[in-house]
C-alpha cells in the first residue's frame, strides 16, 4: 500500500527533540513511531495504553523519584534484598 497520507501537528519542539532521540535510540523514524501508534490504535480499538489524570500523591511520588528525593540507594542487590527482608 503506498503511503500518501500527511499528518501535520503542532507539538513543543523541545518536547518533539526529546522523543525523536527516544525514536532514534529504537531505531525508528518519527513517521514509523506514528505508523506503529496507528497500527496499535487499529488493534486496541482504542488507545494502547491506560490515559489517567494521576493524584496528588502519585504526583509527589513521581516529582521525588526524578528529584531522587529521600530516596535510599543500595550498592548490591543483596543489600536491597535485606533491606526488604527479603
């Protein structure tokens, strides 16, 4: 099937260059991330994954994460196993 069809969207470019160096580091151009988006769309009936308006404490959680705020790190897997009590 040839590929005719255009898509134009307007999208933060700094936001377009980070995921294009995500794409880039799959080996994908921006026109097959898309095809592939399209194709799941197809599949799903729906949209591949789970859109949410995350709470408050969800928020916090991932603002400490990035900001690795009060986070406690291990040097071994086992020290983390212990840790756990596991």
């Amino acid at each position: 099937m040839a590929k005719t069809s255009t898509i134009a969207a307007r999208i933060d470019p700094e936001l377009k260059n980070r995921v294009e160096r995500v794409f880039s580091g799959l080996g994908l151009t921006s026109s097959q991330a898309i095809t592939l988006f399209y194709k799941q769309v197809e599949l799903q009936q729906g949209l591949p994954f789970i859109v949410r308006i995350p709470r408050d404490l969800t928020l916090e959680a991932l603002e400490d994460a990035r900001s690795r705020r009060d986070m406690e790190g291990f040097n071994t897997v086992e020290d983390l196993f212990d840790d756990l009590g596991i």
